[in-house]
C-alpha cells in the first residue's frame, strides 16, 4: 500500500510514523509513505502558496498551480494508478466502509489543505475524493491524513499481527469490544469478573459476547 502525502507541513508526520505498528509495517515494506512538500513547487521568489481570496473574505486560499504542479509531478513518480484524495472538512465523512474501500486501492495520494481551503479549480481538475474525519474544523488536514493512513494500514495484510484482532475488530464484527482486564486480579478492591479466572472457554466466550452486546 501507497501513501504520497502533499504537504505544507512534512515534518508533522515524522515522530508518528517512526512508531509502533506503522514503524513496522513501513519497515517491512507492507506500507510505503511518501511526503512531498508542496512549498517546493512554488514558483514565486518568497515560496508562497496561497494568495487572498478572489472577492474579498477573510484567511488564504491555497493556489491552483502549486497543487496541481506537485500532484502530477507525484502521479507519475510511479506507475501504479493513484485515486487523490482530499481532506476538508466539507468531505465525505469517514467510516469503516470507507476506510475499507481505501484499502481496496494500492494508492493513494492524500492533499492536505490549510488556511481556508483550496482554490475550486483544484478539486475541478483532479476532481478527487474529499474526505472528512469529522464535524469539526481542524487547522488543516495533516491529522485527517494520518487518521486515513493508520486506518487504512491496519487493513493491510500482514500490518496488524494476527488477522484474527483486525476481524475481531468492533465495526468489522459489528458489536463493540466488551471490557478486558489484565494482571492484577485485584486493585484498590475492583476484581476481574470470576468468569474470566474461570477457565472455562464457553462460559467466557458467552460472557464476552453479552458484554459486546450490553456496550453496543
Ligand atoms: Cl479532513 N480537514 C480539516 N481542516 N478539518 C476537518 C477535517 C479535515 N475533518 C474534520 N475536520
């Protein structure tokens, strides 16, 4: 799986992508993330990218030739078809689905927006799919990438350790995952139900599932 990120802010990704599951898979080549700085592919003396609003109104809007400059220069950096995704709070909401669909793809190319969005002609030429993590508005898209990469990654084969925690996951089975608990068996006088000392795999498994059921 393919990530280039298009970027104002490369450097925001580094200290979550160097950890954990992510590290690994990258490691292992099951993940490839690339990051390009889409301050690179202006053309002006101060590398500006953004401009005021045609019109009037207030923040700055991200110019067209910047954007799509750096998105083709990306799109051809590899053979496999890339789907451009864009995020913005106006996009379509992300869910389990979707994150499925994602991972459907080999590539994504993900535009990360600031300021007050991205000149309309942007979405007009690469008419991509824009992509919301939620109802509420974010300085930018960089965490709404990383949203999109961790999800996604998880569903790549081989990323999350046993199949068996991404199929158990809460929206693949459609219940949400019941209470767990770990040694000690006692703390501060709160103990671990005796079922799950029990032993006894079917009496667990019961307990398990009418928990899931209770919290859904
Ligand atoms: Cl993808 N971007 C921004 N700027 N705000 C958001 C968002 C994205 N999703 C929810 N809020």
């Amino acid at each position: 799986m393919r990530f280039d990120v298009v970027t104002l802010f490369p450097e925001i990704f580094s200290g979550y992508l160097d950890q954990g599951l992510l590290k690994k898979a990258i490691d292992r080549s099951l993940v490839n993330i690339q990051l390009h700085d889409l301050r690179a592919w202006s053309t002006d003396k101060h590398q500006k990218v953004d401009d005021r609003p045609f019109g009037g109104g207030p923040g700055m809007v991200l110019q067209v030739q910047p954007v799509i400059d750096c998105v083709e220069h990306v799109q051809k950096l590899e053979k496999t078809p890339s789907q451009v995704i864009m995020l913005t709070p106006q996009g379509k909401p992300l869910d389990q689905p979707l994150v499925e669909q994602l991972a459907d793809q080999p590539r994504q190319i993900l535009l990360c927006g600031r300021y007050e969005g991205f000149d309309q002609r942007v979405i007009d030429l690469l008419d991509p799919l824009e992509i919301s993590i939620g109802d509420y508005i974010l300085n930018g898209g960089e965490v709404a990438a990383m949203v999109v990469i961790d999800a996604v990654s998880r569903l790549v084969p081989g990323v999350v350790g046993s199949a068996e925690s991404v199929e158990a996951d809460s929206f693949t089975t459609g219940l949400l995952d019941g209470p767990q608990y770990t040694r000690p068996a006692e703390y501060r006088g709160w103990s671990v139900p005796e079922t799950l000392m029990s032993g006894d795999h079917s009496a667990i498994a019961q307990w398990r599932r009418r928990e899931a059921l209770r919290r859904t």
